[in-house]
C-alpha cells in the first residue's frame, strides 16, 4: 500500500499517517518526491485496508501495491532515481561508462590501465580487490593492496570507483576506498551481505545473479533498500543458458522490463556475458539501444596477461571505439 498525501500536507498529517501505520505494527517509509510525499507500507504479511486511510486528514490517495517488492518498484517511485558519484551521475538521461581490469593485479599496470579508461572517456575506474574465482588456485586479488592502488587511482585521474565486495567481514574495507560497492553474481542473493549493503554510506551495484529471475534480482534490491540504502545501481552481465558460443547469454530484454517496473539505474556487462573480446563491442551498442544507462566494461593494456578474464578483456583502442559507438548511440536516443 501506498499513501499519496495532498501536495499541500502538514508535517502534523504525515506524522498521523505514519503512527496509524506503525499503531498496527507495519513499517511506515516517507518517501518525498518532487511536489508531495508518499508514505510506503513495508512489513505487513497481507493487504492493508484503504480505508484507515481514506478518511486521514492530508490523505490524498491510498494505492494497493501489487508487486512483492515495494521500495524498488515504480509504483511506490514513479521518478527515476539519480545517483551521483562525485561528478558522475548515473541514471536515466546519462550513459556511464566504468571500464578497467578484471582484477588489480598492481599499482603500474592499473595506473597504465586507469590513463586509458579515462583518455578513452571513461568515467569510473572499475578492478578486483578481492575477486570470486572459481578455481582456490587462481589469483584472488591483492586484497587490501589492490583497494589502495584504487584510492591512489581516484586520486591521480579524478575518477570514482567502483570494486567488489565478497563477505561482510571485509565490507567496512571496502566501502573505506571504494565511491560504488559492487556485489557480484555469485553473491546477489547472500542475504546477510545485502543487510550489510542496506547500511552503507556508499551506492551499491547489484549484479543480477547468473540465474536469477527478474522477480529475485529486485527483491535482492529490495533487501538494501529495506536496509535505508537507496542508492542501488542493477547490472546485468548475463545468465547460465545451454549455449556454447559466448560465457553467459546476455540478457537484454532484462532492461526494457527494469525500466518499467523500477526507478533504479540498470548498467549492462557485456564483458562477464560475452567471455570473449569480440562480442563487446556489439552487445555495448545493443545495450545502449535497450535503454541501459551505462556500460561496465573490462580493458587490459596486455590482455594477453591478464591474471583473470583476459579473454574478454578489451585493448584499449577498442574501448575507444565502444565508447565513441556507445556514445553516439545514446546521443541519437535522446533526440
Ligand atoms: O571478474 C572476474 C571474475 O572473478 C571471473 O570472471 C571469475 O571467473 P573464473 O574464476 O571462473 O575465471
Ligand atoms: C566478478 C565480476 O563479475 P560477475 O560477478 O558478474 O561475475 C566482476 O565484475 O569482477
């Protein structure tokens, strides 16, 4: 349920809707939008009656909501939201494009790499700290180290950025160096990391779990939002299909669908989706063509030795390319 208070309602009003909906032991979530508050039910196991409501002083409208996610959803938000990161901002209207390596694999290379990102007009710095390997024998990551070499990043180019997050354990760490807190597929539905999330001071990007529905990827998203975090990014990088020719099938009808049913940002990896550097550059522009509002890319100045995800990892020159092609594209849309 949702209450819609007059465009004109006294603090006194909201305040005697928000005790008539904890009264009755539900949470009640303020949400202010452009001309008039919105006051959201959260945790009532089944519908509310309208009229508690109706009658309320200052009370303009009282809507049942019809999905099983609330704050995330357009019905309780119609506007977009906007999240800004330092000079950045990501959401409807804007593309941003994040590009870096797989994982920090030291401070030279990710300074070489971060100098590329940004001369190709890259706006955020992505690279693993701390990185979910299938194999316990692979390169983790450089853990604290690499967090630092992100900072020295920031720093050095005036680029926010956005690194991975694996256990609660090291997420005061992470949040301490990262603008954007990345929680990857593997983890989208570790329910305690997403608590932890909901408590952060830092946006969240929710990547979309490799076999998750549309349904469970917003309720992971509800999670931090429930949690008092309403800066959450969604990323799609691809779902397990039986296919053989790219890592992950992208799933692109993924963005039309969140733009409908919610007011977060959607992002597209091509990258974790596609497994190799030939498929990026055009499932980028399809990407940009779906409507998503931004692109994470992976780029490696030496591919070819990358410690993880070389393959899909792009030359710098063809990141120049995706980000003019890229560009362009949103450019036209906006027409
Ligand atoms: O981003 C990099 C991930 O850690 C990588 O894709 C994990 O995959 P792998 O360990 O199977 O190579
Ligand atoms: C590990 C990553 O991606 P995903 O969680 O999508 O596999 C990543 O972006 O570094």
């Amino acid at each position: 349920m949702l209450i819609v208070m007059d465009k004109n309602a006294t603090a006194a009003q909201i305040d005697q809707v928000v005790r008539t909906i904890e009264v009755r032991g539900f949470t009640a979530r303020p949400i202010p939008g452009g001309d008039r508050v919105s006051i959201g039910i959260l945790n009532n196991a089944g519908p509310v009656d309208p009229a508690l409501f109706a009658g309320l002083p200052g009370v303009k409208d009282a809507i049942p909501v019809t999905r099983p996610y609330k704050l995330v959803s357009r019905e309780i938000q119609p506007a977009d939201t906007l999240i800004r990161v330092g000079k950045v901002t990501i959401g409807q209207g804007h593309l941003t494009i994040m590009g870096g390596p797989c994982a920090i694999e030291g401070e030279a290379p990710a300074m070489a790499i971060a100098e590329q990102v940004k001369a190709a007009g890259g706006q955020i710095f992505r690279g693993g700290a701390f990185k979910p390997r299938t194999s316990p024998y692979t390169f983790q990551g450089l853990g604290l180290e690499g967090l630092k070499i992100m900072a020295k990043i920031r720093e050095r180019f005036d680029m926010p950025v956005v690194t991975e997050v694996m256990d609660g354990e090291t997420f005061d760490q992470v949040e301490e160096y990262a603008d954007i807190v990345q929680i990857g597929t593997r983890n989208m539905q570790n329910f305690s990391l997403l608590k932890r999330a909901g408590q952060s001071r830092r946006p969240v990007m929710l990547k979309r779990g490799m076999s998750a529905t549309l349904e469970e990827w917003l309720m992971a998203a509800e999670y931090i939002l429930a949690g008092g975090n309403s800066n959450v990014i969604l990323c799609e990088r691809g779902v397990r299909t039986f296919v053989r020719h790219s890592r992950n099938t992208l799933d692109l009808s993924v963005v039309p669908v969140i733009l409908k049913e919610s007011h977060l940002p959607i992002i597209v990896d091509p990258s974790h989706a596609a497994g190799v550097r030939d498929q990026v550059l055009p499932l980028s522009r399809a990407a940009v063509a779906a409507g998503a509002h931004g692109l994470m890319v992976e780029v490696h100045h030496q591919p070819d030795q990358a410690l993880s995800d070389g393959a899909q990892s792009l030359y710098p020159e063809q990141f120049i390319t995706l980000c003019g092609h890229a560009r362009r594209m949103h450019a036209m849309l906006q027409e």
